[in-house]
C-alpha cells in the first residue's frame, strides 16, 4: 500500500503491537500516517519493529494486567506523541482446556489479560479523546467472542466480555465523536495459531496438515486468514468515511457463519 496522510495528526497506540496482527496494525497505521506507540510486555524496543526508525513510531513496555504499568506507558507515549486518538485494544492471550480442567487461575488469568487488560487500557486512552471530541477504539476479539468452542470457555467468556464492553461503551460515547467497533478474526497466521498447532500434533499424534485441516474445517475457504487482512479491518474503522460504523462486531474469517 503507498503511504497517505488520512490519519496525518493522529497518535494511535496499539497495546501488543510488536507482532502479529498488531505488528501488521502498527505496519498499516503508519502508512497511513498515523503517528504510533507500539506496547508490549518487553522492556525494551523489540527487534521487529526496527523497520519503523526513519517513521513516528515509539514503543512503551506496558503490562494489561498491572494498572501502575498501563499508566506509566501512557505517560510516555503522551510525552512523545501527545494525547493518544486512535486505540487499538490487541494484547491478548489464549489458553485451552476442558472445563473441568480450567481451574480459577487461568480462568482469572484469561480474563485479566484479555478482558480486563482492555478495561484499563480503555480507561486510560478515553479521556484524552473526550477533552478533543474525536476517537477511535477498535478492540481485537475473535469469532469465540461470537460464538462457542469446546476446552477454550475461559478464551470464550473473556472474548464474549469485549464484545459486550464494545457494544455497551459505543452506545455511551454515541453523541461524542468516538467510535468503539471489535474486529473477529478467525484462526490466522500467528505465533499463538502456531503453537496451538504444535500443541495439537504433540497431543493427539495428527500431522500438521491435519491438525491445520480441524483448525480451519469451519472457514469456508478452508485457510488461515492472514494478519494484513486483519489489519485492513481495523485500519478501514480508524479511516475518514467510518464514522457511522460503531457498536460493531466484525467478523474477519473467509465467511464463518457465526
């Protein structure tokens, strides 16, 4: 894509956005002129983003979990590239097992990181876009926020959470020139899809291309989706010409009938 000016003035921070889909994210706000602070758990610039030298790109070591880190991130960031505009809600993680395995620590921990890491991170973004009447919030959840999935309740109620949280705050902020939307992508091409592949053949003793053939059975096109694709998603809902679209859940899965 060549690059534009549509989000020239912008700050967006994007919290996981070191690699994959947010690394894809990170990757497309930029060209399109946005400047961006990139958060992730590591204290220092990950490698991966060492493309971004020559663009407005900062990085901010930021837990989702910890409040005291998620504030101190977005003092920084203001610091280098003033009040933040443009959220996009990507740090995640992901666990399996069956229900009756999902003892309350990795219940807590599924929610902690993905459903209430994005109560904070939203808390601390929302009032520098309320003081300039203008925002953008885009939550990356997944289609299990949309529907349910054996040995992953924990993933599923947590993913269900930020979709409510989505539809709920954009009805909120209605009236006051931000929009809150969720994008849903399928099983991608990720690290997290990866290992959950790994961990698939180690279990059970299928081949990687029949592991891979389960993960994506119900995606009609019978693939992976790739991070640009979800990364044109999100971009697309921070552009000029959506402002009407909020509330929503978007679903990036090559057509599965949620």
């Amino acid at each position: 894509m060549s690059p534009t000016t549509d989000l020239q003035g912008k700050h967006a921070l994007i919290s996981g956005g070191a690699r994959g889909i947010g690394l894809a994210i990170t990757r497309l706000l930029v060209q399109h002129g946005a400047r961006v602070s990139v958060t992730g758990r590591m204290p220092q610039r990950p490698e991966l983003l060492h493309e971004f030298t020559d663009h407005g790109l900062g990085y901010c070591s930021m837990d989702v979990c910890d409040s005291q880190s998620v504030k101190h991130a977005f003092s920084q960031a203001r610091q280098q590239f003033g009040a933040v505009h443009i959220l996009i809600n990507n740090a995640g993680q992901a666990a399996s097992a069956p229900f009756l395995k999902t003892d309350l620590d990795l219940w807590r921990r599924m929610m902690d990181v993905n459903l209430d890491g994005t109560y904070r991170v939203t808390q601390a973004a929302l009032p520098d876009m309320l003081a300039v009447g203008w925002g953008r919030i885009v939550n990356v959840a997944s289609v299990a926020g949309l529907v349910g999935a054996p040995y992953i309740s924990a993933y599923c109620a947590a993913k269900h959470g930020i979709v409510g949280l989505t539809r709920a705050l954009a009805t909120e902020l209605a009236t006051k020139g931000i929009t809150v939307n969720a994008v849903c992508p399928g099983y991608t091409d990720t690290d997290m899809v990866r290992d959950a592949l790994t961990n698939i053949v180690f279990r059970t003793g299928r081949t990687h291309e029949q592991a891979l053939a389960e993960l994506t059975a119900r995606n009609p096109q019978k693939r992976l989706v790739t991070p640009e694709e979800v990364a044109n998603a999100v971009a697309w809902l921070c552009l000029p010409g959506s402002e009407a679209i909020t509330g929503q859940a978007i679903t990036v899965a090559g057509g599965e009938v949620m």
